[in-house]
C-alpha cells in the first residue's frame, strides 16, 4: 500500500468552531470588486475543494480576522495528513 500526501480542507469545521456562517463570512469578504453574493457563491462552492487561489485564502483569513479579531493562518484552513490519503487509497479499490 502506498501512502501519499493528503490536504484537508477546515474551513467548514473552523466556521463551526468560530459559530460564524458562510453568510457572514461572505459579508466580511465583499468588496467593491465582488458582491457579497458572488463571495457566498464561492464558498459554497469551495465545500470540499481541489484547488485554492492564494488570494481566495487572502481574503478568507482577513475576513475572519475582521469578524473575530483573532489572527489565522493557513494551519487554520488546511491540514496535512498522510493517514487520510491511505485510506482514501484503500476504499477507491473497493
């Protein structure tokens, strides 16, 4: 069994930690360059993604600064693990 490099998307759980919701972070990331429903499109969207913009991750992280005063970083948002791409492996050969 190989075991190859996994990265998990938080940012529902973190949300769900910070008891804030995708709304409200869409409110805080709209600007005069994107609505707020543009912005909640995007996130819903970004569910369970593949890939992320580095200013998509940008405007994230300031938006939950701005909501809660507290600093994150991108540990915040993604997690490395290679247990998770193991047993993804594992149920692909079911």
């Amino acid at each position: 069994m190989t075991i190859m490099p996994f990265v998990k998307w938080r940012l529902e759980a973190l949300l769900a930690e910070l008891s804030i919701s995708r709304y409200e972070l869409a409110h805080a990331m709209a600007n005069e360059s994107s609505s707020e429903k543009s912005r909640l499109t995007q996130l819903y969207r970004l569910k369970d993604p593949k890939n992320v913009s580095l200013q998509t991750l940008a405007d994230i992280l300031s938006a939950l600064h701005d909501l809660t005063g507290q600093q994150f970083t991108t540990n915040d948002l993604l997690e490395y693990t290679r247990e998770q791409a193991a047993l993804f492996e594992s149920e692909a050969q079911k």
